[in-house]
C-alpha cells in the first residue's frame, strides 16, 4: 500500500513540477539565462520565432530564398500548434565576436530543440550555423 501511495506522489510532483515550469516559460520574450550576456540580435530572432514570425527571423540569414523556405517549412512544422513557450537553455561565447546558444521552444503539442552559432558586432547577429530537432539525446552533448 505504501509503494501505490508513494507513485501517487511521485506523479502528482511530477505534475505540479512540469506546470510550474510551463508557466514559467510563457513570459513575453524568451526565458533567459544571466551570463554570458546575451546578443541582441539574437534575442530578436528568437522572439521573432517565438510569435512564430518565422520568415520575419529568418530573413537576414545569408542562405538562399529557397533555403530560408525550407527551414521556415521546418520549423513551422516542428513548432506544432497554440502559443510557443521559449526557454535558452545553454549559451557560450567562443569569443567577443562568435556566440553560440542552445534553445528550448515549447507549444501544446511538441518540444523542439534550436542550435544557433554566429557572428556578433555590438547587437547584431550574423547566423553562421543553425539546426532544430525533436531529439533531445541529439542536443544533450552541447549542454555540458
């Protein structure tokens, strides 16, 4: 009987858990991390995906209009449906001018995970590399 009630708990827990940190990533803009600093460019880009404005975010990247299309498609069909929920999960300067972030974007249906490198001048970002996914076994190196 002890065991069937401590199950129980442990659910419950994982439930209230899991809400709290769903509610906690529906603040406008994308939940941060303090240090390092981050860019805002890239800010902006993540909030632009975050209102799903993914054409708007995607638009200075220097890739093919037929490239920016087919991530746009990508991403739009990873993002599922209702509000995006962002969260930065890892960022690492390589230097002042080079930045790298890991990004968790949540909606009702689906948990994807962005990668994005690039270049920094003050506030601008120049995208170098990017790269989404559903997996998070394919993102957890980058982490730690």
């Amino acid at each position: 009987m002890r065991g069937f009630r401590l199950k129980k708990f442990i659910a419950l827990f994982c439930s209230i858990a899991a809400t709290v940190l769903i509610a906690s990533f529906a603040s406008a803009g994308c939940t941060a991390i303090s240090e390092p600093t981050e860019n805002a460019g890239l800010e902006t880009i993540k909030i632009r995906m975050q209102e799903r404005r993914f054409n708007t975010a995607f638009g200075s990247f220097e890739i093919e209009d037929s490239a920016k299309k087919s991530v746009v498609d990508q991403i739009s069909g990873l993002s599922g449906e209702g509000e995006l929920k962002c969260v930065t999960l890892r960022r690492v300067r390589q230097s002042e001018y080079f930045i790298s972030e890991v990004v968790l974007f949540e909606s009702d249906s689906t948990i994807f995970y962005f990668t994005i490198s690039g270049e920094t001048a003050s506030d601008e970002f120049r995208m170098i590399n990017f790269w989404a996914t559903t997996d998070f076994d394919k993102i957890r190196g980058f982490l730690y």
